[in-house]
C-alpha cells in the first residue's frame, strides 16, 4: 500500500495536493478521480457494477480502503471535518458533490453565459485562450448542462470567440465542411 500512496502525489498536481474547500472543485475531482482510477479502485466510488462480482470480500475490502484512504489524503482539515462522519468511499464522494459541486440552475446559467459569451482577450496566447474555455467546458459537463455534451456547438463558440484578425483562419477552417468538432478546432 506504500508504494501506491506515492502514486498519488505523483499524479496531484503539486500546487493542488489536497482540496481546502476553495478554488476549483472540478479541477481537483478530476485529478483525484484520475488517481482512482490509475489504482483500480475508482468502481468502487464511481460504478459498483462494474466490480467483479467473485471478487473476494477481502479484495473488496481492500479496495474500499485504498480508495477511502486516497480520498482523505486529497484533502485539507477544512474539508476532512465535512466529511468526517462518511464511511465509504463512495459516500465521500458523494458529500463532496454534494458541498462543492454546484449543479443549480443558476450556477448552469452562469456557466453557459461565460461561454456563450466568451472571447479572446487582447494579449492572450492561443494556448491560454484554449485553456481558459476548456476550463469553461469541464465545469459545464460538471453540472451536467447539454450544451457541454454538443461538440459541434461547443467548436462554433471557440471559433466564434477568436478576435477579428482570426477571421481568414476561421473561414478556411469551416469552408467545405458539414460537421464540425470541438477536437477538429483545437488541433
């Protein structure tokens, strides 16, 4: 179990080791769950069903206890004493959704208006202006809004986001097309 107890830090961000009930949730859930996931016990949180069903308790156990032991290490004593009363893994999980995951409709509203809206800002590399609307994107799937889940909507707002000078790019980019994808735009 010590081996995979470095694993997780290698794959934590070192600025964003543990969640202290500020910043990005998303961020941090995506980077814990890829921990989980990276150990094997992520169906354990995530996907009950997809666990072996002769698996032995004591496996099971096991599992249960990586990916509980995990979870709090992820975590700063603002959070651990929110979640102090959980029992599971899966429970964690869910509390922290629960207090940090904002899926109101009003926090979906909010987001969809950022990205509808969104545009380059003068002096923005390329590259940040892409990440800033990933940034956008991830935290609309997180509230499970359709529009995160239209990727050829999604590609038209990054395009159409681009400032004046991109305009010869963006033409030639869509001329002769039907379709359209987020991916295709990002490339």
């Amino acid at each position: 179990m010590r081996r995979k107890t470095a694993a997780l830090w290698t794959l934590l961000p070192a600025e964003r080791k543990t969640w202290n009930g500020d910043g990005d949730f998303g961020k941090w859930q995506f980077t814990t769950s890829a921990a989980l996931r990276k150990n094997g016990v992520h169906p354990i949180v995530f996907a009950k069903d997809e666990l072996d069903p002769n698996m032995s308790e004591l496996k099971a156990k096991e599992m249960e206890a990586w990916a509980f032991t995990t979870l709090q290490m992820a975590m700063g004593e603002n959070v651990i004493s929110e979640i102090v009363s959980e029992k599971t893994a899966a429970g964690i999980w869910s509390k922290l959704e629960n207090l940090y995951l904002k899926k109101t409709l009003t926090n979906r509203l909010l987001l969809m208006r950022s990205c509808l809206f969104f545009k380059m800002k003068e002096g923005t590399t390329i590259k940040a202006h892409m990440t800033e609307f990933e940034d956008i994107i991830m935290k609309l799937k997180a509230t499970d809004a359709l529009l995160a889940k239209d990727e050829e909507a999604l590609a038209m707002i990054l395009l159409y986001s681009l400032p004046e000078k991109y305009s010869q790019f963006t033409n030639s980019f869509i001329y002769g097309r039907e379709t359209l994808s987020l991916s295709d735009v990002k490339t």
